[in-house]
C-alpha cells in the first residue's frame, strides 16, 4: 500500500516490506533567508505560501505566520481540503483558480521546478510569484525561518517563537514529538500488520504521557512562553478527537479524556492564531473522504462535539505568558476567516 495513492498530506509516505508506515523526508530544501544565499531573499510580496487548513503540516505554517504578522508582505493561498492522486487543487477559489498564481493545480508550480519532479505534491509550500515556481516544501525550516529569517517584517509585539538560548531544547522536544506523536499518529493509521500497529500505538501513548508529565507543571513545552514547540504540537492534537481517535485507530482514550493534555490544548486553542486557524470541517473531510484505503464510504462522521473546546483551562494558573514580551496578534484578515460553522463553536 502506498499512502501518497491516497493522501498527499502524509508527504511521500509508504509501507515498508515490515508492514510499518514511513515518510519520506526529501523535501525541495531551498531557503528563503534574509541574505539570499540560495538565490531566494526575503522580499514583500515576492512569495506566496500555499497551504491547505485540513494539512497539520500547513496549518503550523498558518499559526506561525500569523503570530508574527506576516499577512502584509506574504500572501497565503489555500487549497481544498481533498485532492486527487495528481494534486491538491484551488476549487475554494472562484473558477478553481488561485487568484496570485493563476493555477488549478499545486502540481503546476512543481512541475515550473522541474517538470519531472518525482515526489508528493505537499503543502504548505512557498512559490516564487514571479515564476510560479515552487522554491520550497520543507515544512518544518520553513516555520523556522519564518521566526528568524523574516524578522525584519514581523508586526510589531511579536513573540520570539524560536529564542536562541532555547533552540537546542525546542529541537530536541519537537523532534521526540514529531516520531512519536505528529508522524506516530499516521503509524498507527498507516500500518499494515498488527504488529506494527501495536508498535506505533505504545509509542504514541507512551509519549503522550510523557508530555502529560511534563505538562502538569509547566504551562508550555520549553520556557514560559509559546514556541514552535507548541505550534507543532497543537496542529496533532487538534486533530485528535475528530481524526486519530477513530480513523487512524489511536484510541487508547481521546485527547478530551487525558485532563492535562485536554487542558494544554484548549489553551493554545483560545489564544489568538490558534483556533481561529483551526477548520475542523475540512480536516474531517480530507481525511475521511481523502483515504479511501481506510474509509472506503468516504462517510464523514457527525461528530464530535466541538463547543468543549471553550471550556475553562485553568492552565492561567502555572504562570507563563502566552507572548512572552510580545503581544497577541489582531483580528484575522477577513478574507482568512475560518468560515462560520466550521470551527468550534462558542456554547
């Protein structure tokens, strides 16, 4: 079974002859950096991040840019929440096409890149206006450049989401978290014995409980502020209960049935740049329309309920400051709204 047949999201994922779901990490690595020394400085407006709100890839680059408030100097288009084995497509846009780059498909800005460009069309990625190419998909340099390399366009109050004197204990959290939850949710999902399966299962469990530990006395992951620990964390367990619960059979107990970390995320989920990004109607329905292999109805369940999210946290009350010496970011631009009906809604 390959994954990339079924969900482009899961970026060149597989089933090794073990039966044990992989994922392949060769992304296009090319950097946008202040000094340019891949050929790609940062400038206003010449780039245009594509992303996909039901992606938890993407949906960190969404977070992320908005905390900083990049809105006005990098535009962001959004793709649909399905996709076929080609390509996401812009059927959200008005003739199903994206405005900026006047394409239909992600596989076109690729294939500018290289016309036999061999891997997953992924999200998000970063596409060059002028050219319509893509410059890159590497997702996770592509947060963290975000937070260094466009410093001098960030809003003003904005956080400091990867501080230098932390950096080696944000990577080292992150990354545990990313084999063991952010991928491990997809080894269970993916996996094609049930040996695997019950591999991938300990493992993810046995990692949320050490984060459940580490949580129960601490407000966030690394110091007293958010950081991109916490962003690349919060994408997984948004999509838990209405997901991974179920469809990827990860379902020792729902995220809403493990207090500390129900509470975690109900935190970050208030806070502004969070839930506001958070389209739980297109993460169900990619998933569960998108992997045919698993869901082959392409039912689409009901549930869960959604108003829980608003509940009270108390997670106030083991100090940090959410911005640390910045501030919360403003209002959504309207045009990113997550549409009514598709978030949580307030009891």
């Amino acid at each position: 079974m390959s994954a990339t047949d079924t969900d482009n999201s899961t970026k060149g994922a597989y089933v090794t002859g073990g039966a044990e779901f992989a994922r392949d990490t060769n992304y296009i690595t090319t950097r946008i950096t202040e000094d340019g020394r891949d050929g790609f400085p940062v400038e206003p407006d010449r780039y245009r991040l594509i992303v996909a709100r039901a992606c938890p890839w993407a949906n960190r680059a969404i977070i992320v840019r908005r905390l900083l408030g990049l809105e006005p100097v990098l535009s962001m288009g959004m793709t649909g929440p399905t996709h076929d084995k080609r390509s996401w497509t812009f059927d959200l846009d008005p003739g199903g096409v994206d405005p900026v780059l006047g394409i239909e498909r992600l596989q076109e800005a690729y294939f500018k890149r290289d016309p036999e460009y061999p891997r997953g069309i992924t999200v998000p990625a970063m596409v060059e206006v002028a050219t319509g190419k893509v410059v890159t998909n590497d997702y996770r340099q592509m947060t963290l450049d975000l937070s260094t390399e466009w410093t001098r366009f960030h809003r003003e109050g904005a956080p400091d989401l990867y501080p230098e004197h932390l950096r080696n204990e944000i990577d080292e959290v992150a990354h545990r978290n990313y084999t063991e939850v952010n991928n491990g949710v997809y080894r269970c999902g993916f996996a094609g014995s049930q040996e695997s399966y019950e591999s991938a299962y300990d493992r993810l469990f046995t990692r949320l409980d050490w984060l459940t530990e580490r949580l129960s006395t601490r407000r966030y992951l690394v110091g007293d502020s958010i950081t991109q620990a916490d962003v690349f964390l919060f994408t997984t367990l948004a999509r838990f209960d209405p997901v991974y619960h179920g469809h990827f059979k990860a379902n020792r107990s729902k995220l809403s049935e493990m207090p500390v970390l129900w509470a975690y995320a109900r935190d970050l989920f208030q806070t502004p740049g969070f839930g506001d990004t958070t389209d739980f109607v297109q993460i169900k329905k990619h998933y569960y329309v998108v992997h045919t292999d698993i869901n082959p109805t392409q039912i689409v369940p009901a549930g869960p309920d959604l108003t829980n999210w608003w509940e009270p946290h108390h997670r106030e009350e083991l100090g940090g400051r959410p911005f640390g010496d910045g501030t919360p970011p403003g209002p959504p631009v309207p045009s990113e709204v997550v549409p009514d009906g598709h978030g949580a809604p307030r009891p």
